[in-house]
C-alpha cells in the first residue's frame, strides 16, 4: 500500500509535459495495445479450439485403419480349416512313431510359410501354432526365444480363449525378432466349425510398422503413441526406444476420447486421446500449444510493428502539442527557480499573455516585489549552511561506529567460536542494514534503543564478563520517534570509559518522561551511566563548556556526544541537548533530552515547528 502511494506520488511529480505526453500516449496507445491482445489471445485460442477439434478426428480415422487392419489379420486362421489335411495333422494326436512326428512338423511349417508368409500380409513376421502339445512355427525373419512360445502360451487343449482373439505387444511375450522388430501377437482359436472342434491356438506375430503409414499424414512436431490401459507404450511414432516403457506423467487418462490442455513446466500442451473399441489401446497425439500458435506470432509481430509505428507517430503529435502548451509555463518556471535560489532581482522576459499563464505571472511578479522586502540574504545563507553541517555531522558518526562493531567481530573470530561469530554477524548484518537505510533522518524509539541493544550485545561478546549491561524503558518507544544515530555513539563512549581501568564494566540504558520546566511541555529521556572511573571536576568543566562552545565548529571524533549535542541543538534549540553529570569514583551518567513526538507529528520534527509533548 505504501509503495502504490509512493508511485502515484511520483507521477504526481512528473512535469506538466511529461504529463501532457503521457496521456496523450496511454490515450491512443493502450486501447491499441488492449485491443492486439485480445486479438493475439482469441486468435490463438482458435486455433487450440479447431486442433482441439480436427485431431480427435483423425486420431478416430487412424484407430479404424488399424482396426481394420488387425481385424483382416485375425481372420486369417480361419484359413487353417479350409485344408483338410492341415486340419487333420492338428486333429491328431496319436504318433505310432517319430517319423510321422517330423512329418506332420515338416508339412504344417510348409503349409504356413506358403500360406501366411508368402505375400498374404506382408506385415505378418511369424505363425506359430499350439496343438495337444505340439508347437508349428514359420518365421519370415530371424527369431528368438521361439522355444519358449510353448511354455508361454497359457493356451491350448487344456485352455479356451472363449472365442476372443488376444493382442498382446512385443514386451508381454518371450519372442524378439532380429533388430529387436516392435510387433504385437494376435492370438486366435483354430475352430473345426464342422466337427465343432478346437484344433489349437495360432498367433501371428505383425509388425506394426503399417502404424507408421497409418500415422504418416500427422504433424512431425507432435509426439504420438499408442498404450494400453496400464499406461505401457505398445507403440511410439517418434522415438522407438519408448516402446514398452510407461507413461508416468500422468497416472490415466483423463479421457477416453477427446482432446484436453495439460499445463507442463515447459509449456502447456493439447493431448488428444482415441481409444479403439477394438483392442481398448489409446492412441494419444501431444504437441505443444505454442507449436500451434506459431502463425498467431507472426500477427504478433506485425501487429507490434504497426504499434510502433504508431507510437512514434502519437510521441512526436504529443511532444508539438505538450511543448506549445508548456513552454510560457517553463519560462515562469524557470524564474521561479531563480527566485527560489535567491536570485529576487531575476528579469521576467515571459511574454505578455491574456491567458490563465498570463495571469500567473503577473501575480508571481507582484508576489516577488513583496518578498523582496521580507526576506534576508544573510537568514537564506546561515539555514544552508546549517542544514550541510547537519548532514556532514551526520555522515561523521557511521564510520566511528562501524570500525568498532567491526573491531568486536574480529576478536570473536580469532578467538574461534563459531556460534559466537555466526551470532555476531547476524547482528553486525542487522545494524548495518539499519545504518545503511537512509530513507529516514527519524525512527521510533525502539528502533534506536534495539541498535543500541545489538551494539552492546556484540561488545558483551567481546568483553564476556568484563561487561554487563542493562536497558530498561519506561515509555511508549514503538508510538515516539527520534532523530537516528543520538544513542549509541553515547553507548559507545560509555563502554570506551567504563572499561577503562576497570575489572567488571557497567553500563545501564533507560528511557523515561519528564517535564521540560522551560516549556512544561513532555520531553524524552535517555540516560546512559557507566561506572567508570569517572571525570575530575576540571575534565568535567572542559568538557561542558565544549558542548556549550558551537558544536559545528567541532570535528574532534575524540567526542562523539559533541556531535549527538550539536544535532540536538540544531533540531530543537538550546533547550535540548546533552548534559553530564560525573563523579572521580563515581562514573558518569550522560543524560540526552528530546522533544516527545508521537510517529503521526514527525513532520514536525525541526526547530521552531516542535510542540512539545502535547503532540
């Protein structure tokens, strides 16, 4: 919410010919701008929209090809019956000797590589079939594992496949072909309709490259497979080597047919889904969206070529109009500028004009003659100097507190404690990123005492038990502000002395209200004691009348309450400020005293604009 009113602040800002500009260009160029992107947008949801809409289509006609095809395969074992003497082989099972075994093997073999290898199908790599124990085979290629297909086979005399005709893929069975050949094994009863008769089972072993016809019309850009419902790729257009691996991205279809947006970590995608009613197969086709929208970029881009043509047009048209608009008013501007330097006797050269700018000026003309008699040069002079020896006194206190903080993290280190040092760091990090923050020339109250706190907790660090500290608060310190940097330069020098001749140092903070009696209004407390050897009365007297000398004039950094005073003094007035009260034996207890000023009155945190504790 802040930041939304910081920007808006900074165009309130902007000069009336940025403005002027600005508007005139959002005036013409975001509808054109909202307008191409709505254009882009349904444009390419079209597209999705007709290739949600044509894929499913084809991937249908696809899925009856292969059907049609698989189905005029599984016809093919019908064509046993149609040889009496086949059928009788196939019907016996009672050999008188070895021979007629070999001969019965020799003559089906020859009846299948004749019938089913010889340019029947040229898809069909092998013919196997099972019959009371025996196994027939005749392969069109090199085969493996073909001693296996009678153990395999969960089929036969003793089994019934129930009429149905089984596809399984290459993966499900124990037979590969020469150059690992991808194939499904169409599985069928051999049927003698006459005698009503299982006479064994036939599989046929197709190659399924008639899908890569099939599939070849699809655009090379989409990835398409064929799986079954467990997920297991039977078939893949693209890249081969996915058969018989498993589509985990997703855990199932979310249809059967059909086509759905997926999202994806490179980009949303269309897969579109068609399932044969046939084998139950799926038969998916995935392409990325931005594929489909390839032509919606080249609109894009002639579309932004127009808009910047268009732009540079609007700019130029704004630049001629905001210029004639702004120029008297630059003009005044600038002798406004002049007079805001010091500059009261600057010529006005502005035409005469009869519009509002006219009257503008000539009222600033009046305004200055007047001030010309109120205000004084030397007053103008004394608040700059003022105002850049606050903000060197300022910028004095940063390094003299960093070297020491700094100081203490080495000693932490080189002493190897680890948990100390990474502790150490984590409050140096803290209070530099509060010194480096410099937004604000004022925080709350426990914004300040929490800077000391941290700078105290990293000396306790150093000195161990050499060190003891307390701070105590007995104010509102979240609703109270304060100027940054007065308190822990004044903590700074109370440890500095405390330490100094000294076994167990202590240094105590407190925070508290207490009536101004030269105002009666509230002022804010800090008191910084420390029980050091404390000062003798003419160091004491030494160092008062160095504070009541004009702290400006000191650059000493042997003093750093010097500088906390001549801010406080130049921000409040000599009602405020530092005082000091020490005793040889006794210590020394630093007091500082400041307006008490709620967080919704800092803007009236300079001299003269302060109201005291009624704020």
């Amino acid at each position: 919410m802040i930041f939304k009113k910081l920007k808006l602040r900074r165009v309130k800002n902007y000069s009336l010919r940025r403005k002027l500009i600005l508007t005139y260009v959002l005036l013409t160029l975001l509808p054109l701008i909202f307008l191409a992107g709505i254009a882009h947008s349904q444009y390419a949801k079209s597209i999705e929209l007709q290739a949600a809409e044509h894929i499913p289509s084809i991937l249908n006609q696809a899925n009856r090809n292969i059907d049609t095809q698989i189905a005029d395969i599984e016809k093919l074992p019908d064509l046993i019956t149609s040889s009496p003497d086949i059928s009788a082989v196939l019907a016996d099972n009672q050999y008188r000797n070895q021979s007629l075994l070999l001969r019965d093997e020799f003559k089906v073999n020859r009846y299948l590589s004749n019938t089913f290898l010889q340019g029947i199908n040229p898809d069909i790599l092998a013919v196997f079939i099972h019959s009371n124990d025996r196994v027939f085979s005749s392969s069109r290629i090199g085969v493996d594992g073909a001693e296996n297909y009678e153990s395999f086979l969960p089929y036969g005399d003793e089994y019934d496949l129930r009429n149905e005709v089984k596809k399984l893929p290459s993966f499900h069975t124990p037979i590969t072909f020469d150059d690992d050949i991808p194939f499904i094994l169409v599985m069928k009863e051999i049927i003698d309709v006459d005698n009503r008769k299982n006479l064994g089972t036939m599989s046929l072993a197709v190659d399924i490259a008639f899908f890569d016809e099939i599939l070849a019309d699809l655009d090379a850009r989409a990835d398409v497979w064929m799986m079954d419902d467990n997920n297991q790729i039977i078939y893949h257009l693209n890249d081969k080597e996915q058969i018989g691996n498993r589509f985990d991205q997703i855990t199932a279809l979310p249809i059967e047919n059909g086509t759905i947006k997926m999202p994806a970590s490179g980009g949303d995608y269309l897969l579109s889904v068609s399932t044969s009613e046939n084998t139950g197969w799926s038969l998916v086709h995935r392409i990325e969206s931005s594929y489909l929208t390839d032509r919606t970029d080249v609109v894009s881009n002639i579309i932004m070529g127009v808009l910047i043509a268009l732009a540079v047009v609007t700019i130029a048209i704004s630049f001629v109009l905001a210029w004639s608009v702004t120029k008297p008013i630059h003009r005044l501007r600038v002798t406004m500028k002049a007079v805001e330097e010091g500059d009261l006797d600057t010529d006005f050269n502005t035409p005469v004009r009869q519009d509002e700018v006219g009257m503008l000026t000539t009222s600033f003309h009046s305004m200055i003659i007047k001030l010309r008699e109120l205000i004084r040069i030397n007053y103008i002079t004394t608040i700059k100097q003022q105002e850049a020896e606050l903000y060197a006194l300022q910028s004095q206190i940063n390094p003299h507190f960093l070297y020491n903080t700094l100081e203490s993290l080495t000693m932490a280190v080189e002493e190897q404690e680890e948990e100390t040092a990474v502790e150490v760091i984590s409050l140096l990090g803290k209070m530099l990123r509060y010194s480096l923050n410099n937004k604000d020339d004022v925080v709350s109250i426990d914004k300040e005492v929490e800077h000391a706190r941290d700078y105290l907790t990293i000396q306790k660090f150093r000195y161990e038990d050499q060190l003891e500290f307390h701070i105590s608060e007995n104010i509102d310190a979240e609703k109270l502000i304060t100027p940054k940097f007065i308190l822990q330069p004044i903590v700074e020098n109370a440890v500095k002395y405390a330490l100094k001749n000294k076994a167990c140092a202590a240094v105590s903070v407190s925070i508290s209200e207490e009536i101004n009696k030269s105002n009666s209004q509230q002022d804010i407390l800090f008191s910084i004691h420390d029980n050091g050897t404390g000062l003798s009365s003419e160091d004491l007297n030494s160092l008062k009348q160095t504070l009541n000398d004009n702290p400006m004039m000191k650059k000493d950094e042997k003093f750093g309450l010097v500088n906390v005073h001549g801010r406080l003094v130049m921000l409040y007035g000599e009602d405020y400020g530092i005082s000091i009260w020490s005793e040889r034996g006794s210590g020394t207890t630093v007091t500082l005293r400041i307006p008490k000023i709620y967080k919704e009155y800092r803007g009236d945190l300079r001299r003269g604009q302060n109201q005291g504790g009624n704020m």
